[in-house]
C-alpha cells in the first residue's frame, strides 16, 4: 500500500500512477485482481470468436453444397440470414417458377440450418408461399448431396436412416465388439478346439462368418478392375449395400506408420472398384501394438473423391 495517497502501480509512460487507491494500493485500473479478470475475459471472447469462425467455416460449406444443389434443381437461391456472431446459424430463400398447364405459379421457400455444438446437423425447408410443391423433392435432393459431399451422413432431424446408413452402422457395431467375440470363443466348454486368432487369415474366416448372419450378399475376395498392369481384390465386398471391407491385423513388423501406408494404397487402389461407394477399413490390433489408433481413424475417415472411406481400429 502506499503512504502518499497514490496508486502504487505505473502507468503505461513508467510515471507513477496519480489515481486514488483502493485498500490493495492499487486504483481500479491497476488492481491485479481487475487486471486478471479483464485477462479471463479477454481469453473466452477470443475463443468464442475462433469457434465462430471455425463453425462459421463448416456453415459455410455446408450452405455452398446446398445452393449448388438448389441452383441444380432449378431454383433460385438468396441469403437469408448468417449468424457471424456464433457461426451455427443461417438460413437461405428459394424459388422457383412452376408452368401447370400455362398458369404461372412461384412457389417460395425458407432453409433453415443449425450447426450444432455437437459437430450434427440441424436443416428444415419450409414452404413460404401458397404453392409448396416440389419441396420434398428439393429438400430430398440436398440430404443426398450432403450425404455425398461430407463424410459423416447429414440429413434431417428425425428423418430416418438409409439403407446404406443403417447398414455402415450395423458393421461399424459388429466391428467395435469384434475382439469381444474373439476373446469368447476361446472360453470353450471342457476347453474344446476352437479358432485361435493368430493372423489376418483367421480375422477374414471369423469375420465372414459374423457378416453372413448380417447380410445377405456377401462376397469374399473380390476382384477390382486391374491399375497399372496390377489386379486385386477386395477382402469382402458387401453387394447390395456398395459397402467394401479391407481386413488388416497388426503385429511386430506392421504399425501405425506401416498400416497407414497400406491403407493410402488401397484406398487408391479401391476407387476403380463399380460396385464399392463405401471402403471400411477394419484394423485388429489385439495385441495393442498401435501407439495412436484414434488418429488413424481420424486422418483417413473420410471422402476420397466419390468413395467414403471409414477406419475402425480394434483393440482390447
């Protein structure tokens, strides 16, 4: 505290601050406690203003895949409203002139669209004059183009899983709980042979079998159109949902840098296939010899070109 009546701090120039000092000694620009509070409340302003822009990015692109398909479609397409301030909001107007029999109808509609905290997505498109048709055909139009356009399915609140949707997710549960049916079936009666995984082979031969009692058509080893002089085939190919499946299973000489490589190459090699839309790549790795498995599944979850690719790594 000061003995002078003074402020104990200095301003910016280096004199001696001349305001009038609270009990700490400081004035109410200097104290260290309103200094700190104005500190905190500079950092969350500057992250809220970076989340928004990051989400304001995703908005955008999301809004651009929209108009696209709008423009596509035969409508015309207007800002509505961008919220910059959060960057999860916005909307778009849409129009479109419709000939019945020689009249002139103009049917107006609004797409509303929510950027959730959650990473989902949140759209509706209401019809805003007296003419609403071709609304459901417009607003069907954008989920399949989203769909295509990002790597996780975006559709609308409530609307109900594709059958291509709810057959990745069928896969996608079979394959976390992979190990767990692995581990079982060593836990024989009277310890009775059983199918010890000990390679890649015997992931195939127990995972054909799992997927068999899932799907109708499945086709192990299928071939894909021959690149560059060489053929391949694909472990599993899932033909009426357009889902292939590539098996890999660690060990000592194949790691993260090892299986990433390999699965850069098969996703290449894997484009050329007709009937594939969707590569899962299934990674087993019971003996925990992957040091960052999340970031594998990260860097190569997602859309290559027109094929989606989605990596699932398993471990105890």
């Amino acid at each position: 505290m000061t003995t002078n009546g003074t402020c104990a701090a200095l301003t910016k120039a280096g004199e001696p601050c001349q305001r009038k000092p609270s009990l700490t000694g400081y004035c109410s620009t200097h104290n260290p406690e309103n200094i700190a509070k104005h500190e905190q409340k500079r950092q969350r302003l500057e992250k809220e203003k970076q989340t928004a822009l990051t989400q304001g990015k995703t908005l955008r692109e999301i809004l651009t895949v929209m108009r696209i398909t709008c423009k596509g479609k035969g409508w015309r397409v207007s800002a509505g409203h961008f919220d910059e301030k959060s960057g999860r909001h916005a909307s778009l107007e849409v129009s479109r002139n419709f000939d019945r029999g020689g009249i002139q109808d103009t049917v107006h509609g609004k797409l509303d669209v929510t950027l959730r905290k959650d990473g989902s997505l949140r759209y509706s498109l209401e019809g805003t004059s007296s003419y609403k048709y071709g609304l459901e055909d417009l607003i069907a139009a954008i989920q399949t183009d989203l769909y295509q356009a990002f790597s996780i399915p975006l559709r609308e609140e409530g609307a109900p899983l594709t059958a291509s949707e709810e057959a990745l997710q069928k896969l996608e549960l079979l394959l976390r709980r992979f190990h767990r049916i692995a581990h079982q079936l060593t836990q024989r009666h009277d310890n009775q042979p059983t199918l010890i995984i000990q390679n890649e082979y015997d992931v195939q031969d127990l995972l054909h079998a799992q997927l068999l009692a899932l799907f109708d058509d499945v086709r192990a080893e299928d071939p894909v159109p021959i690149q560059a002089g060489s053929s391949s085939r694909i472990d599993f190919l899932l033909k009426q949902e357009k889902i292939m499946i590539e098996v890999k299973m660690t060990r000592a000489g194949l790691r993260d840098r090892d299986v990433s490589n390999q699965l850069i190459i098969d996703i290449e090699r894997y484009r050329a296939h007709p009937d594939g839309h969707t590569l899962v790549c299934f990674v087993y790795d019971p003996n925990q010899y992957l040091k960052n498995p999340q970031s594998l599944e990260n860097d190569l979850s997602r859309k290559h070109d027109h094929l989606t690719v989605k990596v699932i790594v398993c471990s105890p």
